[in-house]
C-alpha cells in the first residue's frame, strides 16, 4: 500500500491517516530524532509493552504510562520496588503485565548505571540517509542493525528487546526512515531530540 490522501489532502503513510492519536503522532512524532537518555528509555518502554497489541492502544495509554512510571525518569524507576510494582499491576490506565513491568523497571537499572552512554550505545545505531520505501511491503520487521542492536542491548541487560522491537524503536526515535516516499512529512535527522521528552 502506497501513501494516501488524509482529509486534510496531505499524503501520509496509511497507518497515519485516521485523525486523532495516530495521525498526530504520525505527523509530530514518529521517526524524529530522540537523543535524550530519559526520551529514549520512554520510547524502549512503550515499544516493549507494545508486543503483542495495537500501538494505538499504547498511545491511548501513554500519558497514563508516563504517570505511572515517574515520566520515565531512569533513575526513580530504577528505585522501584515490591510495592511500585502491585501499584502497577492494580492500574487499570496501563498494560497489566507484570512480565513487561519487571523488564521496565529492571531496564530502568541498566539505564540508569549506563546514564549518557545508553543514548550514545542506542544513537550509534543511526543508519546512513536511503531512499523511503515506496509501499508498507518494502518496510521491514527488522534488519540486520537491529539484530545486532537487540543483541547489544541484550548484552548491557536489557530486557524485552527482540530484532523486531529493537526496529520498531530506530524507526519511533529517527534512527531509520521509514515514512513512505510519497508521504508528506520530512524529518531533519541531523537534528536533536525533535521529539522532545
């Protein structure tokens, strides 16, 4: 499937087209650069507790995920114990799953211990400019960098970051690009943390 026509007109890639939460982080979000240690652990986080559902589900549910994980700060969910974690698994505004909550806040250490280099070790992993793909089908589950990108990050510790996760996260934080050809947005990849956090 090729880019299509939203009702504004613009072309999109055709998962960005319905309005609200999938359009808006289509269009401002997804495959803009993040940098940040904090960003970047946000965005592992969700694409871990992704697995196996719909991402709309996340996004419908990340103001309640950056709640209740501390906004994603490293450092305070690397201090989470016993209790953070039934406080969880009782709130009913995340993903209930105690597998992907162990391997947030257990991740949250390896951040943590990493500090600056967790975002230098993920950003190393930025591919070299290439022609968007013209259709969905030419997008891949994952490549070879994110093969190896899962495998070193399995190696520093972390947790729940198959290939396919780990290529779900270089194209949320800019390190592919993966927006159709004929889609309208463009991204600056050279530049810092566009998408904030």
């Amino acid at each position: 499937m090729e880019a299509v026509a939203g009702a504004d007109g613009k072309l999109r890639c055709p998962w960005g087209v319905p309005v609200g939460d999938y359009r808006d982080y289509h269009d401002q979000e997804w495959g803009r650069p993040v940098v940040s240690t904090r960003g970047l652990y946000e965005r592992l986080t969700l694409e871990a507790f992704q697995s196996g559902l719909s991402w709309i589900t996340i996004l419908r549910k990340r103001e309640n995920f950056r709640a209740a994980f501390a906004g994603f700060d490293p450092a305070v969910v690397a201090s989470f114990g016993p209790a953070d974690v039934d406080r969880l698994m009782s709130d009913a505004g995340i993903v209930r799953n105690k597998i992907k909550i162990d391997a947030a806040i257990s991740n949250a250490r390896v951040v943590a211990d990493l500090g600056d280099d967790f975002a230098s070790l993920v950003t190393s992993f930025r591919q070299p400019d290439r022609p968007r793909p013209r259709t969905l089908a030419e997008v891949p589950a994952s490549t070879a960098e994110s093969v190896a990108l899962s495998k070193l990050l399995k190696n520093k510790g972390i947790r729940f970051v198959g290939p396919t996760t780990a290529y779900a996260l270089m194209q949320a934080v800019g390190l592919v690009d993966d927006h159709l050809a004929d889609c309208f947005v463009q991204i600056d990849r050279t530049a810092d943390d566009q998408a904030g956090c």
